[in-house]
C-alpha cells in the first residue's frame, strides 16, 4: 500500500426543496425574485440549468462546523486596512497556522505593499463546488406575499430545487504542520516565526530558502485532518434555513488515504430511478487502478435508505468499508489518525 499523504473523498448531500446558496436577484422581474446559484450543462445536446453551491460557500460551512464540533477558536476575518474614508480595503484572518487549526487547514492571504510583507499560504484542503446529480435535478418557484397593515401586499418569489448535490475533495495530510517561506511567497510572517523559534524545526531548501515544520507536527497533522473529517461528517450550513430547511451533512461520505494528491471519487453518483446509486463499476475501477497508491481501505458512508444500490453497496468485499457515514469517519480517525 502507498504512503498516507493525501486524505481524498466525495460526498453527496441531500438537497431535496432547498435553497443553500443564493445568486442574488433575478433579472427583468416586475417583482423580486431570489435565486440560486445555477450553471448551464449539456445534456443530450441540450442546455440544462444545474444547480450548485460553490466551494467557497461550503468551505464556510465547513470551516464553521469544524471549529465548533473541536471547539477550536475560530481564525476571523477582518480588516487590516482602511482607505482615508474609512472603508476596508484588505482583509485576512490570523495568518497563524500554529494556535489556529482553520489557519493550517485552509490557508490565508495577506498581499503585501510598499514597505508590508506579503503572506500566502494555499490551502492544503481542496474542494470541487457541489453540483446537482444529472436526471435528479428540478428547480421550482415559490410564490409569497407580505401582507401589510395597510396598502396592497407585495408580492415576491423564491426559486429553489430538488436535486442531491455531489462534490470531492482532497486534504493535503502531509503539509500540516509544515510551513515553506520561498522567497516573496511567505507562508510564515517574520514576526510569527520569531514569536515561535523555539517550536520549529527548521530546514534548508534549495540553500536559500527555508522550511519549518513543528515540532509536535505529526501530532498536530492527526489532530487537525480528524477534527476536519469531523467537520466534515457533522456538515451544517446553508442559506434561507428558516423558509428552506436542509440538513446538509453527507447521506454519502467517502474517504481514503492516498500516496498521490489525485482527488480520485469524482461523478460516481447516478441519477436514473428515485433514488441515486452509487457507481459500483467505477469505484471498483479506481480500487484497482490505484491498489499501490492507496494507502487505506476505500471507506463508504451511507445514510439507510438513502441510495438506490445500497445492498450491492454493501456487499463491496475486500478494500472496502461500509458504515454510516459518521460511523466511517470514526472508524478512520481511530484506525489513521487517532491511534498512529
């Protein structure tokens, strides 16, 4: 089996008469009209308008959910500079990857001017947007009115869908706790490593550069990829929760350490009959493909009931681990992560 570098998955979440991710106001109403976020796909050479929640947006509901369920202080943002007027100008969170597990996990940016030092760290969590599944995705509007005390009610409508949102991901396990500053691309501000000296390990890179790595950062690497994968499994955001109520943690999760930073579980759900299925041939595929990249067994979460296929699910033999999907993080947080 490869070596844990990489933590890769997919998730499926059911968004069944839900609006979780607004575009603002439609264009040309003679009332307002709140819609989603929406794309244009062929299909059977014609334009279908799909559904989505971009990654920005669930990254939030990520990194809100993660924080909370570790109770791990939150890395806000808020502004750094202002104009003369008085109006904010650039933004950034704590840009500190050692007492902020968000800040490790998924980065920061701070763009630097005259006389400033520019900080940038990627974001070592990678995330496709979550798009409605094809043949299972139907959009709808409701139509409302504000009644008024007095004068006329007003009228407004809300579009929204039924669809179940599919999207894949991939954890970049083995840059937790590792930190490069190269030259103008600083991941590590001056001020933060001389704060933490005494903290770091620190190398050579290409005889100029500098790598420094904690000194407790396997511990740390474990801890924050499981607190992620928590997050992850007790997913809870969305927008217009109050008229649109959705729960969207994953009814299918699927996880698995990789030697390779290939986010492998992509477009295996099916949308042909009342339920989604999980494409058991191309996951099979990929099993056997990357055998001497994968450095764990395939774990799947199901919700019961939610998948059409879900006996031929759970019949997948060897390389393969079928629970529940918190019941899959626990199993590989307490077998990879927890206890290594």
């Amino acid at each position: 089996m490869g070596q844990l570098n990489n933590i890769t998955g997919a998730l499926l979440i059911d968004a069944t008469a839900a609006f979780l991710n607004g575009a603002g106001l439609g264009v040309g109403e003679d009332k307002n009209k709140v819609i989603p976020k929406t794309f244009k796909e062929k299909v059977n050479g014609r334009l279908e308008e799909v559904p989505y929640v971009s990654a920005q947006s669930w990254r939030r509901w990520l990194r809100n959910t993660t924080n909370e369920e570790n109770n791990w202080q939150p890395s806000d943002l808020k502004s750094i500079k202002e104009s003369e007027k008085g109006t904010t100008t650039k933004i950034a969170t704590e840009l500190n990857p050692i007492d902020f597990p968000e800040d490790d996990l998924f980065g920061y940016m701070k763009s630097g001017g005259k006389d400033e030092e520019s900080i940038q760290r990627t974001s070592p969590f990678k995330t496709s947007i979550l798009k409605g599944i094809k043949n299972m995705r139907v959009l709808s509007t409701d139509e409302a009115f504000v009644h008024l005390k007095e004068g006329t009610p007003l009228p407004y409508s809300t579009r929204f869908y039924s669809t179940h949102l599919e999207g894949f991901f991939n954890l970049e396990y083995y840059r937790l706790g590792v930190f490069d500053n190269l030259g103008s691309h600083q991941e590590l501000s001056k001020d933060l490593v001389e704060k933490n000296a005494d903290n770091f390990d620190v190398s050579d890179l290409n005889g100029k550069f500098k790598r420094y790595t904690l000194k407790d950062a396997e511990k740390i690497r474990r801890n924050h990829a499981s607190g992620l994968l928590k997050g992850l499994a007790f997913l809870r955001g969305g927008a217009k929760q109050s008229a649109f109520g959705s729960d969207v943690a994953p009814k299918v999760l699927i996880l698995a350490g990789l030697e390779s930073a290939n986010p492998v579980f992509n477009n295996l759900f099916i949308g042909t009959g009342e339920k989604p299925i999980l494409n058991i041939e191309a996951i099979q595929q990929i099993a056997s493909d990357y055998k001497d990249k994968l450095a764990t067994p395939i774990h799947i979460g199901i919700r019961s009931g939610y998948l059409q296929n879900e006996t031929e699910v759970k019949a997948l033999g060897e390389g393969f681990i079928i629970d529940s999907p918190i019941g899959i993080v626990n199993q590989f947080n307490q077998k990879f992560l927890i206890n290594e």
